[in-house]
C-alpha cells in the first residue's frame, strides 16, 4: 500500500477517460487499498482512479464518520436513477472549491466488488451524489464543469494563483 498523488485541476490528464477493468486482479486489489490509504488520509469521502492517474473504471466511497465503511466499486454503471438534489460538492482534486451542483437524488448502480462478483447498489442522499462525483471522474469529467464558462474560468485563475503561493 502507498499514498499516492492526486492530480490536481486543470490537469490534463484528469479529463482522459477510463477503460473498464477485464479481470478483478491482486492488482487492482492492490491499487484499491492505496486509493483507500489516500482518500482516508486526505481526507476525502470520495477518489476515482483517474484522480491518481489509473485510468480503469474504480472509484472507492466512505462517506462514515467511522471509515468504516468503504464502497468499492469497479466499473460501475448507473441502471436507475431518479429525484433532484442540491449538493454543495468539493473534490479532492480541486482543493478549496465548493460549489452546489444539481445531481439526481437517488442512483440504482451495478458493480464488481473487490472479489470480482456483481452487485446493486441502491443509494441516496450523499452517497448517491458521490457515486455521480466519481464516475464522472471516469469518464474525465470535474464537478466545475458543471458551472458557466465564466465561473470556470474565474476558478483557473484563482487556482493558478493558489498553487503559486505554495512554496
Ligand atoms: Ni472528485
């Protein structure tokens, strides 16, 4: 296990898309437990492969307050989904940045678990929208691009000028 670095925005790379996993190996195992090592220790609720520049369809999830209960999903797909909701959303990636963002309220999703087995996930509320958070990180998508141009482009400059002051 390993912590390892997440890409931060705008990163080019964090918009490359991932390929799903054929067989649910030791490595992906392995690389599942260094995603949790990172996230936990962050400290994030949330990491999509993309974000430590494993493009493969894994995104991990522990939205306790115990970290306890981690998610791991392996290329997960969204069956059902349904409501609105409002979320004041941040992201490892783009560190500082909280902006609301419209997802759907409720997410039915199917997944290989870490041996490899399907499984349906029927979420709501946070977990539901971190779902949505991190599988558009699989598919190179940042939270941000949801806002207008002009506030993105408002929040590369400010980000520009963050990681200049960083010594
Ligand atoms: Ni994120």
């Amino acid at each position: 296990m390993a912590i390892l670095k997440i890409l931060q925005y705008p990163d080019e790379r964090l918009h490359t898309v991932a390929t799903k996993v054929s067989e649910v190996t030791d490595e992906i195992r392995t690389l599942v437990q260094s995603m949790a090592e990172t996230m936990y220790a962050a400290p994030g609720i949330g990491l999509a492969a993309t974000q430590v520049d494993v493009h493969q369809c894994v995104i991990i999830i522990d939205i306790s307050d115990t970290h306890d209960l981690l998610h791991v999903l392996i290329n997960p797909e969204i069956t059902a989904a349904s409501g609105k909701s409002d979320y004041e959303e941040g992201c490892l990636s783009v560190p500082g940045i909280f902006e609301k963002i419209r997802r759907a309220e409720r997410v039915t999703v199917k997944a290989l678990n870490i041996k490899g087995k399907h499984f349906i996930l029927e979420a709501d509320g946070l977990l539901a929208v971190c779902i949505q958070h991190e599988m558009d990180h699989l598919i190179g998508k940042i939270f941000v691009e949801y806002l207008s141009q002009l506030k993105q482009t408002r929040l590369r400059k400010k980000l520009t000028k963050q990681q200049r002051r960083v010594m």
